[in-house]
C-alpha cells in the first residue's frame, strides 16, 4: 500500500502553492517547518515534492540517481552552454565528468591558484583606489566583476580587460534572457518577433568565435599555460584514448565560466553583508588574518590554515547557498519512502530549508560560524549541510570555488571596513542563484591599522 504525505492546500486546489512561484527560497523554509520535510504540492496537472528528508535527498541524488535527470528549467540553459556538465545527461555526461575532472585535482588546484592570487592582488589594489572617494559601492557588482576576472584568467589565461568585459557582457545578457524566458515562458514567442532573440544569438555567437579562436591558437601552442583550457584539450578517456572535440572544450568552458563566478560572487556578496553586522566576528577573522598571514599574500598552504575564515564562509552558505535548491524527474514511476513519484512528478530538493533545520542547527536563522566547528560538524548527519550538492552530480568546483572565496574574503576582511548604507533595501532573489535582488550599496573603508587589530 503506498503511503499518503502532507499535501499543500490552497485557495486553487491546481496551483496552491503561488508562493512557491513568487519566491521558492523563502516559501519552501517557512512550509518545510510547518508541514515537515517531504510534502507535495499540486502544480497545475504535474506533482511536486519539496523534499528536504535525507533519506529521500539519498534516495534522488546517490542510491537512485540513474533514474532522476534535472529538471526542465534547464533547458532554457542549453542555449547558452550547449551540452556541458551542467546541462547533459546520461553516459554523455558521464563520459565528460571523466574527462573534466582532473582539472580540479588538488596539483592542478595549487596551478590555478598561482594565477588566481594575481588576479585578487590587482582586484584588491583597484577597490582601494575606489574607496579613497567614500562614495558607496555596489558590492555584488564588485564581486561578480572579482569573480568574473578570476574564472578567465584559471580557464584561458585571459587578462586582456576589453575581451573580458566583452564576454562578461554577453554572459550577463544572456542569463538575464535566459532567466526571462525560463520565468516567463508565455513571451518566448515574442522574443522572436522584437529582436531580444537576434540579439542573443548574436551574442554567442560572438562568444562561440572568441572560444573557437582561442582552442586553435592553444593547439598550436607549444609551451602552452597551465590553466584549465589546456588541461581539458590535454584530458584522454583513459581505454579508447579519445579527447574532447572543438564543440565539447566550448561547451565545458562556457559551462565552466557560468557555474564558475556569479556562484562564488553571491555568496562573497552576502558574506560581507552578514560580517557588516557581525563586528565580533569579523575581529576574530581578522585576528586570524594577521596571525597567520600577517600582511602577506595568502599561499597555497597557508590559506588551509584559516580555520576560522574557512567557518565564516561555511555559515555564510547556510543561511544563503547560493545554488539554493536542487530539481530533478524521474525517468521512470518510481516509489520512496512507500510514496509513488508519477513519472511527470518534480522532486525539488530545498538546500536552503534543509541548512535551517531546527533538528541540525542550535540557531538556524542566525549568523553562527561555531556552527562548523569540528565537534559540531562531526554530530551533524553528512546530509544536513550540501551548498555543492551530493551524489556523482555534485559540484565538480567546489574547491576552487572554497579556495577563490577564502582567498578573495581573507584579503577584504583584513583590508576594508564595509558599513552598509541607510535605507538600501537587501533582500535574495532566488533565480538561477540566489542573488541580492537590489545589490548590496556599502561603503568601503581602508582598515586604518591592520596590526592593532590583532
Ligand atoms: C560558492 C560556489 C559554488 C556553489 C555554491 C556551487 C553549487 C553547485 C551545486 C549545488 C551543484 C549541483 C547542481 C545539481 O545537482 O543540480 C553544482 C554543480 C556544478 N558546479 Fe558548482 N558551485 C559553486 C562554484 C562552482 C565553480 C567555481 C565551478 C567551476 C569552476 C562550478 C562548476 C560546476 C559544474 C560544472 C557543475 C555541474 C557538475 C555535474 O553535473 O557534473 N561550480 N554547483
């Protein structure tokens, strides 16, 4: 006998969950708490499962993830990435997990980290020129610029400023596109009719020419840089000896630029609006700081050091992950928990209200770093925290990704004060990432005595 769950009722028995649309972060926390943890929620003629029960997130990602691919939303991404990692499915997508994946080993890790502490150190040297001024500064513009630079100097050496803030234009209009068909399907006719579709196809193709260009100049390279273009033209399958074709090294660069910054750039954002108002924890990072780095550039070793730091960012991805929820269907009827998923169901995994359990967090509505303190972790289910994901589709940049944000927030923190500004409203729009939907104004301040902090 199928067990029945909690299902969501509304004033319209097909769309009971309008808040769901309007805002599926907060909608999806305040309702786990009230209907528990694997619900569902009509949807027009469709089910979906808000799911943040471990044994059901174990059940979609790892024990039976051969029978779950993402959800339709990812679609629309196709557009733009091709079939990368983020938007293949099947032996395809394992093929090129396979061959994408030593990039990120921890040698080549220690590469890319080279050039992307060059990149921070020159980022650093210009917000300080921009904060002599006192003007307030649009601090999630200012990383997605931070992050932006980093992921093109790791992925294609690039430092040459009028090509990235070409490419950079192109990705932020086509993800504003993208997210516009994606949340307004009903005017994806029109985009054909009032030119926004010319233009975006315009655009990559521009980007298509650039990447094209720069695969066949490192082909020739003999002495080419280490960074992640050459490790992906270099990647083999290990028995057939097969390498990735023009199309697939476009398709995983351009996947690899988009799921590389805006990502990070969230959460840096929110890190230094939380530690705003935060002055305690703050003086503990930065006592952290200038013990261990002193005024030096972070390396490679010492950065794992940063214990602390390290926990500020861990919290700061709790309360606000960036990815803040998962979306997968079956590909077949399937039954979990005693619960039948129908084969058009959606499973929508809600990080964000599984990082605020009250069952797993002393205080899951506040900014806590202690949190993620080794005793504490240890106590906690594996489950209870996943900002990256889990299973074989788990994110393959999460080191990067820890190493840029503990690089790039250490070198902020004990550098600038950053004092919100009266009266700027902040508040996360949950779309692709979970964005500060007004920016974040803040005023920069040199820090006027780094040793008297410590
Ligand atoms: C704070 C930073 C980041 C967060 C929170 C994050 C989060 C995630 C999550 C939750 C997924 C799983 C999505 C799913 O299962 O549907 C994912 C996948 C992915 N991420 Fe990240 N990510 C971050 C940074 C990065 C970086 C820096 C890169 C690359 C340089 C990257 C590349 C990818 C790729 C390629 C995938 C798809 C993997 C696959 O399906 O095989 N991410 N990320």
């Amino acid at each position: 006998m199928p067990t029945s769950i909690p299902v969501l009722k509304g004033k319209n028995p097909l769309l009971p969950g309008v808040g769901f649309l309007r805002n599926p972060f907060e909608f999806t926390i305040k309702k786990a708490q009230e209907m528990g943890d694997f619900f569902m929620m009509p949807f027009l003629l469709r089910k979906i499962f808000i799911i943040t029960n471990h044994e059901v997130v174990a059940h979609v990602l790892q024990k039976n993830q051969k029978n779950y691919v993402k959800s339709p939303a990812y679609g629309q991404l196709r557009l733009a990435l091709g079939t990368g990692l983020v938007t293949s499915e099947g032996e395809f997508w394992r093929k090129q997990r396979r061959l994408v994946q030593p990039a990120f080993y921890k040698t080549q890790l220690e590469d890319l980290f080279r050039g992307m502490a060059v990149v921070a150190e020159k980022y650093i040297a210009e917000l300080t020129k921009k904060s002599t001024d006192g003007e307030p500064l649009d601090i999630a513009k200012e990383m997605m610029t931070a992050t932006a630079r980093i992921v093109l100097k790791t992925l294609f050496s690039t430092e040459n400023t009028a090509d990235i803030n070409e490419m950079y234009r192109v990705m932020m209009d086509s993800q504003d596109y993208l997210t516009f068909r994606t949340v307004k399907p009903y005017f994806i006719p029109f985009t054909y009719l009032n030119g926004m579709h010319r233009k975006f196809r315009k655009d990559i193709a521009w980007f298509d020419s650039y990447i094209f260009k720069l695969i066949a100049e490192r082909r020739k390279d003999a002495n080419p840089p280490n960074d992640l273009l050459t490790m992906l033209l270099s990647s083999k399958e290990e028995e057939t000896g097969e390498v990735m074709s023009d199309q697939a090294l476009r398709d995983e660069a351009v996947t690899l630029f988009a799921a590389g910054h805006e990502t990070s750039a969230t959460m840096l954002s929110w890190a230094l609006w939380l530690l705003s108002q935060y002055p305690e924890v703050v003086q503990k990072m930065r006592k952290e700081l200038v013990e261990i780095l002193g005024d030096q550039m972070p390396g490679f070793e010492n950065l794992r050091k940063l214990t602390y730091t390290m926990q500020v960012i861990q919290e700061v991805m709790r309360l606000y992950p960036p990815g803040f929820a998962i979306g997968r269907q079956p590909i077949a009827e399937d039954e979990v928990l005693g619960v039948r998923i129908p084969k058009n169901g959606i499973m929508f995994i809600s990080i964000a209200a599984m990082h605020r359990d009250p069952r797993y967090w002393e205080r899951p509505h506040d900014f806590y770093p202690e949190h993620f303190t080794p005793e504490r972790e240890k106590a906690r289910p594996k489950l209870a925290y996943m900002p990256f994901g889990a299973g074989p589709r788990m994110c393959i940049g999460n080191h990067f990704a820890l190493m840029e944000m503990q690089l790039l927030l250490a070198l902020l923190v004990r550098q600038f004060d950053f004092e919100t500004v009266k009266g700027h409203p902040v508040e996360p729009e949950p779309l692709i990432t979970l964005k500060p939907k007004y920016g974040i104004l803040m005023r920069v301040k040199p820090v006027a005595d780094l040793v008297a902090t410590k």
